[in-house]
C-alpha cells in the first residue's frame, strides 16, 4: 500500500513554516520594545545634547543600524532557504512573518485603545 502524500508545508525538522515565521515576528516585536525602551529612558541616563546636528547623527545611525536588525530578525532565515534553492518556501516564511507582525499591529492598537480609553 502507498503512501498518501501530505500537504503540510514542514521543514526537515518537522516544524510548520508557520511557527518560524511567528518566532520571526515574536523577535521582531521584541526588538521593537528593546528600542522603544532605550529611547523613552534614554533621556534620563544622557545629558540632552546641545548640538542638533549630533542629536540627528545620533537618531539616523539608531535608524540604520534598527533597519540592519530589523532585516535580520524578518529576512536572515528566509534568505537562507532562498539560497538553499527553495524560494517558495522562503516566500512562503515571509508571508507568515507579515501575518503575524501585522496581528501583532492590530493587538497592539486594540491594547493601546483599550489603555487609553
């Protein structure tokens, strides 16, 4: 008797694609918070800065070097299994990422809705 084939999308360790992509956005969403943290206490661990042009360097250099990470964090597994050849299934990875960094959005606009309200 055959096999029946299945049509989940497994990795070889037998994980659903799904919990990467929600481990990807749990990251990402922790990063977020670390960065949110450091800027709203930054201000009472460093003097405020005279210069405007040295607070902007400042600001635009976090901005890059989040983007970096941030690039990491959603796009560094997917572009593996790109590079391994399976571009569909990193296509597939970053489509779960999104859904679950979206879901993510809209909690935290119902939570921050709620807070306020």
């Amino acid at each position: 008797m055959a096999k029946k084939k299945t049509t989940k999308k497994k990795t070889k360790e037998g994980m659903h694609i799904a919990w990467y992509g929600l481990m990807s956005a749990i990251g990402q969403v922790a990063y977020i918070c670390l960065v949110a943290s450091f800027m709203w206490f930054a201000g009472n661990f460093f003097p405020m800065v005279e210069s405007e042009i040295f607070a902007a360097v400042l600001m635009l250099t976090l901005f890059v070097f989040s983007a970096v990470m941030s690039g990491l964090i959603v796009l560094g597994y997917p572009i593996y299994i790109a590079m391994k050849g399976d571009i569909k299934k990193a296509l597939i990875l970053i489509g779960w990422t999104s859904f679950f960094l979206f879901s993510a959005f809209i909690i935290g606009i119902g939570l921050g809705t709620y807070i306020l309200a």
